[in-house]
C-alpha cells in the first residue's frame, strides 16, 4: 500500500475490513471468531486497516483483537443484561441529548464510529445508520441547551463526532460557542486510536477556533500507542486542548496491574492524562468482558502511590438505571457481597452493579508485562496478600522500641524515606548524637564553644545511647530523659499538653 493512501483518513475510513472473507485475508481465525463473524444479529463490525494492522495474525488472545473481533459467546445473554443500561433513552429531552447531571450534558452527534468496539455501551443505536443523528437532530439538541441556562459543559460523543464530515462538526462546534452559557465543550472521541491519520493540521486549526476545547481518548492497551498515534496526541496538545483518556477494565484485554501501569505510563509520557477506568457496563455483546470489581480496586491500588498520581485514573461504575459514574471509593460504595456491589451517586441515588459470574482470571503465567514486573519492595505487601502469597502480615515495630534495644523501629528501616536532608546518612538509628536544637540555637555547639553549658549533658546519656545503638546489654534501657538527643524516630512522645518539639523546628 503506497504511503499516500495509508496515511489518508479517507482511503482508511473507505477500506474498513468487516466481512468473515476480509478479516480471514489478514488474521487467522479461530472457529469461535469465525462464528462471531458469521453471527445474524451481531453488532456492527468494522475495523480500519490501521487498527488491524497492530493485531498479531496468530495470537486469538491479541488484546486489540479481542476489542474488536467478535467472538461466538458475545451472543451470550447474563444476569443483569440490560440493552440500555444507563438508561440513556430515558434521560433524553431531545434525541440524542443525554441530560443527567445538573449542569453538563452528552451531546450524541451520530451514532457511527472508525471502528466498532464489541463491548461499546451504546451498542443499541451504534454503528447503526437508520438510527443515525442529522442536521435537524442537532439543530433540537441546540435549542435545547439556548434555554438551558444551567448547562455550562457540553460532551460531544456518539458514536464518534470526529467521522463526522469536517463542515458538519465544525457547525456544531460554532453552533454551542454561539450560546454564552456554555463554558466548555469537550469531545469524547476513539478516532486517534482507530484512525490517528485523521488528527490532521486541518483539523487542528478548525478546532483552536472553539476554545475552551477539551478532548477525552479511549486507550485499553499499551499496544495501541504506536507513533501514528503519538503524532496525533502531539498534534491535539498543541492545538491546546487538554488530553485525557477513559479506559475500560476488561477481562483477557486490560485486568492486569502490570498491563495498566505500563498503560498509563505511556499515556503520561504522551501528555495524556488518564482521567476515568470504567467497570465494563451491564449492555449486551459485553458479558465476557467483565471482571469482579475487586479487579479494579486491586489496579488501583496498584497504580495508587507506586506511580505518579497523574497516571492514575478514577475507577468508576456508570450507575444500572443511570445515576451516572459513581466512583468506586468509600462514600459511594455502600455494600459488596459476592454478586453484588451496592453503591450511591452523588444525589443519594442507589443501585446495584451485578458482579459476573463466569470470570476467567487473567493468566499471569502467559502475560509478559506480569513476566517483566517491575521490581519494587513494598509491592509484595497488600498485593501479595491478594494474590495468596500470604495470608496475613504481622506488625512490626509497635514495640518499646527503648525496651528492646530498637532493633525495628517502625516505618525507620529505609533512611533515605525519612533522613531529612544535611542530617546525614544513617544506618535506621543515629551513628551519633543529633544535635538538639532549643529556641534555634544548637546546643551541642553552644557546649562545645563555650564549655559553660556542660550540666546539660549527664551521665545518663551514655547509657541511653548504648540503648539506641542497639549495643545495649539489657540493663541499658535507660528511661528517656528530655535532655538527652535523640535519633530520629526515637523522641519520647511529648509530655500533656506539651507541643511536639518537631512542629516548632525545636528537635531535629
Ligand atoms: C459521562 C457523562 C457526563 C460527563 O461526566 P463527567 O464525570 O463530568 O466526566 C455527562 N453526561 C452523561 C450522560 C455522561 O454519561
Ligand atoms: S468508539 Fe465508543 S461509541 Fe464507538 S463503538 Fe467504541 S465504545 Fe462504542
């Protein structure tokens, strides 16, 4: 294929691969694809040659693949299943307006994408022609929000507005700026990751007329940032539109700690900020798609603290019956039994998220990123105890830490998390004496300058330091005694209702 054609939207968007025939002419297919290729009443299959050309040809449990190959088991129906389960329809005020929350609204545009994901929530009007959006749809959505004052953020999704064609778009764009209420518009779109080619400089300039412009991107996998796709990402950065990303937790695709760190950590090194992981919805086409929500609270707590908190993104459930995205965090989880998570919106609204009943755990034994994880101590902790390594972990350092010689003090073991800085380097215990500081003035260097403050320094503090320096013989473990330095973490606790010493900068 000569560049030129690759590399145009058009010709891309104009050579999508859908039937059995030209899927089996670049992947080999197992029978169940082939069943789900073959399927009567499947949901819209549609894949750009971009997209397919990242999928392994032999590997059935590709993870890009699996978004977008159809499987046979999609037609299977589960507990819970719903065709609108966020109750979108009935939220509409106008077609394709979706008005939830108080003041932003989903602004639907046209229900066809680049490419069509097998668990897409909207997979009821999606990829549909017959129930697409057209000019006089958009026109009532418009007029909708002229008198809706309270309206001050409009997400423009689908479906996917940017294969829209570009005059289109770019009247509904004009079409919201011209309404003084609205202060952001953002675009929800999959487009740079189907299609990066169609993040031209054309596109760019049309879209830094509309500011203020956000942009939100559906990444599942490392696998789909390639450099097409980075281009694109820089293109948009530069245009000024903030970029963020919504992913969805799915099962042989993306519930694995080790696949989402290294998600994120692509998608912060491209300047996109991961912004939601959503639980796979109850919809139709998506039941072998979906993890216990234990998945994702075990990714987050993966990613949380390990990694810089901009690459890690809220885990949320859009709410069954449509109470829109509760995050899954205390507060909002109310219950959680063995099938079923019981959580709360933020208007007090309640719900139930049926958990699936035919999980098949991901299989760390074939992942490479659970194969190449990185190494890192403290990891083992929490997580280990869920993966079963252990099954509890015992405190340490609760101890008299004067009492037993302080061989573990607590939280004290790694001096570089706690040595504050031209203390020096200490081995988990002071090798000397620190300093004591009163009112700012160091009194060890007072002593030793003047000789006349010797009376603060006493016998005892021999012994004391023996203590500290865990060389004590037993007998050592001298009470502490207020003038004698300390090392760090071994201060006696303030007596009532004195201020610690360490707030007023008085103790080292
Ligand atoms: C997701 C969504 C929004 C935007 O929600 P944020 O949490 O602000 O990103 C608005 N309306 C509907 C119907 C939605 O589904
Ligand atoms: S891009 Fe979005 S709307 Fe389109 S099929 Fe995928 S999930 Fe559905």
């Amino acid at each position: 294929m000569p560049d030129e054609k690759w590399d145009d939207w058009r010709w891309q968007l104009s050579h999508r691969i859908n039937s059995l025939d030209e899927v089996a002419q670049v992947l080999n297919l197992t029978d169940e694809e082939k069943a789900g290729l073959t399927a009567d009443d499947k949901f819209r299959v549609d894949i750009t040659p971009y997209f397919a050309s990242l999928i392994d040809p032999d590997d059935p449990n590709d993870p890009i693949r699996r978004q977008v190959i159809p499987l046979g088991r999609e037609q299977q129906a589960f507990t819970a299943m719903m065709e609108d389960s966020l109750a979108e329809d009935r939220h509409s005020p106008v077609p394709g307006l979706v008005h939830r929350y108080p003041d932003r609204v989903l602004m639907l545009v046209t229900t066809q994408c680049a490419s069509y994901c097998r668990y897409c929530t909207r997979s009821r009007i999606v990829g549909d022609p017959t129930q697409n959006f057209n000019s006089r749809d958009h026109e009532a959505q418009l007029e909708y929000l002229r008198r809706t004052p309270q309206v001050r953020d409009v997400l423009i999704s689908g479906g996917d507005g940017l294969t829209l064609a570009p005059k289109l778009f770019e009247k509904i764009l004009r079409g919201l700026r011209e309404i003084p209420h609205i202060e952001i518009i953002r675009i929800g779109s999959r487009v740079p990751v189907f299609l990066p080619q169609r993040i031209d400089d054309e596109l760019c300039t049309m879209l830094e007329k509309y500011h203020p412009l956000w942009i939100n991107l559906h990444f599942n996998h490392p696998n789909e940032i390639t450099p097409e796709v980075s281009r694109a990402v820089d293109k948009l950065t530069k245009a000024g539109l903030p970029v963020g990303n919504q992913s969805v937790l799915l099962a042989g695709v993306n519930d694995c700690v080790h696949i989402q760190r290294a998600l994120v950590h692509k998608l912060v090194e491209n300047r996109v900020r991961p912004y939601y992981l959503y639980q796979c919805d109850l919809v139709e086409g998506s039941g072998h798609f979906r993890t216990p929500v234990g998945k994702g609270l075990e990714i987050i707590e993966g990613l949380r603290g390990h990694t810089s908190g901009y690459a890690v993104p809220t885990y949320v459930i859009d709410a069954p019956g449509g109470g829109g995205k509760i995050p899954v965090m205390p507060n909002y989880l109310i219950s959680y039994s063995d099938h079923k998570v019981i959580l709360r919106n933020y208007e007090g609204y309640i719900t139930t998220y049926e958990e699936p009943e035919h999980y098949q755990k991901h299989d760390q034994s074939t992942c490479a990123y659970c194969q190449h994880e990185r190494p890192e101590p403290g990891q083992s902790g929490v997580l280990g105890l869920l993966e079963g390594e252990r099954m509890w972990i015992e405190p340490k350092g609760f101890e008299d830490i004067h009492a037993r010689g302080n061989t573990e003090a607590h939280r004290l073991q790694d001096p570089s998390k706690w040595v504050p800085f031209g203390v020096g380097a200490i081995e988990g215990k002071a090798a000397r004496p620190l300093p004591v500081l009163k009112d700012g003035v160091n009194l060890d260097t007072e002593r030793a300058a003047t000789d006349t403050n010797a009376g603060i320094v006493e016998a005892g503090d021999v012994e004391s330091q023996e203590a500290r320096n865990g060389s004590a013989n037993g007998s050592a473990a001298g009470a502490p005694n207020d003038k004698v330095p300390y090392g760090p973490g071994e201060e006696p606790r303030p007596r009532e209702g004195e201020p610690t010493a360490s707030a007023h900068g008085e103790l080292l």
